[in-house]
C-alpha cells in the first residue's frame, strides 16, 4: 500500500455524478481543455470552451463542439469490459450492480475536461502514433483515425496519458498489452511529470487520499510489472 503520511485522508467519490463536481472544483480556477488545450469559461456546472482562442475547427458536431464534457482518459470500455457486468449487460448494468466498476468510473485522476468533439470523436479508441494522419480539429493537434480506431495525442500531454493509465492499471488490476506498455514508457520518458502535473496530482491526493505513485515516483512501471490492485478492496457499502 501507499504512504499516505504527506495526502490528507479523503473519501474517494462514489459515483461518476459525484465526481465530476469534484473535478469541476479542481480544475475550473485555471484550466484549459486535455487534448486540444482550449481557453474554458464556466457558467455554473456548464463548461464554454474558447473554440476562437485556439483555432479550434468543428469538425462534424457544432452542439458537442461548444460543450466541456469529462473525458474518461482509459474509456470506460478499456476498465469496463474486463468485468463480468460488462459481459452480462455493459455499461448501464456495471453502473447498477458492480461498485467496483462505479469507484473505477469516478476516480478523479482519470478525468479531464475535454471539448466534447473531440471526446466523441476520441471515443474508447486506444492511443498510438499516427505519421500519416492529419489533424481533422483546426489547429488542436489531436490526430484520429476512424478505420484504425486509434488516436494521436499531442506530445505535451502524451506522459500524462501514461501514467495515467499505468495508475488504472496498478490500481484496478486491469490488463494493459505488451504493445500499449512500450509505447506509454516511450510516452513516460519522453514527457516526465512536470511541475504542473506534480501539484495537480498533490491537489487531486486532496480528494482522493492518495496520489498517482507514478507522477510522485514512488512507483515506476516497467514491462512485466504486476498490478497491485490496490483499489479493488472496497467497503461492502
């Protein structure tokens, strides 16, 4: 387990509702959107992403377009399928009958706010690096390719990503494939945590009453590592 000597204790939230009103109080005071780091102004729980100040272009969905939604940086599907809930009835039926998948569902460190486009566009598409694929969002440097159902981040946010999911991972016990592993350590070397993503993981510890070992350090991943599965022991409530 994590030492939490330096993190106030916290409950975890509970639900997906709960958590994005937590993750709108992190993130509203001074951020931008994840992928296509766009300018938001917030009117109540609404987020209004600046489309003109990062030369954002609509794609196809203008409604979606204009909108902050709460992007699931490991979809939903990735954490999801590998459960029987998933198997027995997808989403609707994890959200009913499996609380590990709602604890999953609602972990702050797998949230943020992204233009709701490009989280439509972006959809349960595993990341890759995509030479050949051009930009399809203005100016936003997110890459997609529909027929390969895989998508391109930019490089400032590509270690994020990483361990990101290396924190799912070790927390959920969930399955990440040889292929996915080397790339997000390539990610992970390339785009160390900076002193940004540092004091977002110390704020997000906050809420959580743990932070990411792999933003802090006090884990590394590597291939072959095993999965804690630390985040699988919950109360029977």
């Amino acid at each position: 387990m994590l030492c939490l000597s330096h993190v106030p204790l916290a409950a975890e939230p509970t639900s997906f509702r709960q958590a994005k009103v937590i993750a709108q109080a992190i993130y509203a005071p001074q951020s931008n959107s994840f992928y296509c780091d766009c300018p938001i102004k917030w009117q109540g729980k609404k987020g209004l992403p600046d489309l003109a100040a990062c030369d954002y272009s609509v794609r196809k969905n203008a409604n979606r377009a204009n909108r902050i939604e709460w992007e699931h940086v490991m979809p939903a599907h990735h954490f999801g399928h590998q459960r029987q809930c998933w198997q027995e009835g997808g989403r609707k039926n994890c959200i009913k009958t499996d609380a590990v998948f709602k604890k999953m569902e609602a972990d702050l460190y797998n949230l943020k706010p992204a233009i709701g486009e490009v989280n439509g566009d972006r959809s349960n598409y595993q990341f890759a690096v995509l030479p050949s694929t051009t930009p399809q969002h203005g100016a936003c440097p997110i890459k997609v390719d529909f027929k390969q159902r895989s998508v391109e981040p930019a490089a400032a946010i590509r270690g994020d990503i990483a361990r990101i999911y290396f924190y799912m991972a070790d927390k959920y016990n969930l399955k990440l494939s040889r292929q996915q592993q080397q790339l997000f350590l390539a990610w992970h070397r390339q785009d160390p945590a900076d002193q940004k993503e540092q004091a977002l993981n110390q704020q997000i510890a906050n809420d959580m009453g743990h932070d990411n070992p792999f933003v802090s350090g006090v884990r590394e991943w590597h291939l072959g590592y095993r999965p804690q599965g630390y985040g699988l022991n919950i109360s029977a409530d």
